[in-house]
C-alpha cells in the first residue's frame, strides 16, 4: 500500500549531456500530472507522461525536466555585427544631437545586449530521450520507495484504528440483547403501575416484545461492519492501489453505523456509536492519503 505523497529525483549523463528530473506528489483523487519541459524537448511531454502514469495511479504529480551540456561541446560564440553596428551609429548620432563628448570603445558596443551570445548546437529530442528516461526512472523508483514508506506508517496507523472498531461493534453485540430484555420489563412495570392485570405470557404484549426486537434488531448491520472490517483488512495488505476501495468501504461503514445509531434503542450503544463515528472520521481523513 502506497501513500500519495512523495519526492524523488533522477540523473543521468550520457551523450555529453547531464539531465535531471525532479518529482513531487501529493494527494488528488484523480491522476493529475503536470510536467515542466525545456522549450527543446516539449515532444517528449507525451512519453513522460505514459512513464508517469505506468507508475503512479493517483495524486498530483509534478515533473520538472531540465538539462545542461556537460561539456558544452559545440558551444561558440557569435557576434551580431549589424547590431553592433546599429548601436554604434545611435551612440554616434545621439552624441551629435545632445553635442555631448566621450569616447566610444569597442567594449561599449560588444556589452549593448544581443551583440554577443553564445550560440549552442539543437538538441534533438529523440536522440536524447534515453537520458531523460533514465532520469525519470530513477527519480520515480526514489519517489515509489517513498510512497511505499509512508504507505506502512498509514497501513499501521488504520490496523490500530480497526482494531479499535471491532472491539466497540464487539460491545455493540453483547448489548443489543439486553435491550429487548430491558424494553419487556419496562413494559411489564408499566403495566403493572397502571393496574391492569395481565399474565407474562400474554399475547398482545409478546408481540409487542416481538415487534420492538424486530424493529431494533441490529444483526445485519453488525454483520456487515465486520465484513467491511475484514475487507479493509485486506486491502491493508495489497501492493496494489487501495485507495479508492477503502474510500468506499469507509463510506459504507459510516452507513452501518448511522443504521444502528437509529435503530438501537439503548444509551450505551448511542454512545458507543458516537464513539465509533469518532474514529471512523480519523480512518476517513487518513485514507484520503492512499494511493
């Protein structure tokens, strides 16, 4: 199980060239990827992207590519005589315009920007792509590893949160049966207190027992926390995304317990609910961070 939040970096030198790529990622339910590219290597945006997406299911992804020449081979120097030119006729003319006087040298015209710059073969993004997905790979290996690592801390963090669940629903089950037990004495002293003088056994009030049982019967909603429980146990354990599962089996549980929070008609368990949703609301907040 992975989180969504992770850094990893690749480098790679290769063909007189040294790339490096740096990823970032944090929590999106969809797969948001953004990619920073140098103008020379804009067509490679497609290939970095699939390479991404073959690796990472979930979350905002940022990709910053850049490159230098490591030996700058090919590099020179060039020098824009027209221009020079042109700066040097505007420095003469306005010299004669404002009758101002002062030397003019030859390093007051090559420092007038755009004279000379340096002037650097293309690049050919094809030819280079091997370095640049060298060091993608290598920066998303560091980024999975980190994902992978915080992926244990939340998978142990939810193991301690669902146990604490399933001894609360535990609980629940052990007290649902004393409240119909409560709910038929009740109904007997009332009926006692109104004077009227009816057997134990007597059929209207058996069924109104019976009736009572069966509308505060909780029995398949407990059944079905622990079928989610042991579900979410199971995705725990995965190397694959898991984030969405959990995400829906958190949603259902959260149904479960609304259900016997209406039903249940006893405090104890109204306030073992409460605590219960409680703690699902931190399982909640917590999967939002998984892969």
């Amino acid at each position: 199980m992975r989180s969504m939040t992770g850094y990893g970096r690749g480098e790679c030198a290769r063909d007189g060239f040294k790339f490096t790529v740096e990823l970032n990622s944090v929590n999106r339910k969809q797969s948001d990827i953004s990619i920073n590219l140098p103008k020379e290597l804009v067509e490679l945006e497609p290939r970095i992207r699939d390479e991404i997406n073959a690796k990472l299911s979930r979350g905002r992804i940022n990709a910053v590519v850049a490159y230098h020449r490591s030996g700058a081979p090919g590099s020179q120097v060039e020098l824009d005589e027209p221009l020079a030119l042109a700066y040097l006729q505007a420095i003469r003319k306005l010299q004669k315009k404002t009758k101002l006087r002062g030397p003019v040298t030859l390093e007051t015209v090559l420092r007038a920007p755009g004279v000379l710059k340096l002037a650097e073969s293309s690049v050919n993004a094809e030819a280079v792509w091997p370095g640049v997905e060298t060091a993608l790979q290598r920066a998303l290996a560091q980024l999975v590893k980190m994902r992978e690592k915080e992926g244990r801390h939340l998978a142990g963090d939810l193991t301690a949160r669902l146990q604490v669940m399933t001894a609360g629903v535990e609980r629940i089950r052990q007290a649902a049966p004393e409240t119909v037990k409560r709910y038929r004495e009740q109904l007997h002293a009332r009926v006692k207190e109104a004077g009227v003088h009816v057997p134990v056994d007597d059929e209207r009030l058996m069924k109104e027992v019976v009736f009572f049982a069966d509308r505060c019967d909780i029995t398949e909603e407990l059944t079905r926390l622990e079928s989610h429980f042991q579900q979410f146990r199971d995705c725990l354990q995965s190397s694959e995304p898991v984030g969405r599962t959990l995400d829906f089996l958190s949603q259902e549980m959260n149904r479960e317990l609304n259900t016997i929070g209406s039903k249940a008609n006893a405090v104890e368990i109204s306030q073992e609910v409460v605590r219960l949703k409680a703690e699902l609301e931190k399982i909640r907040e917590q999967v939002q961070n998984i892969e």
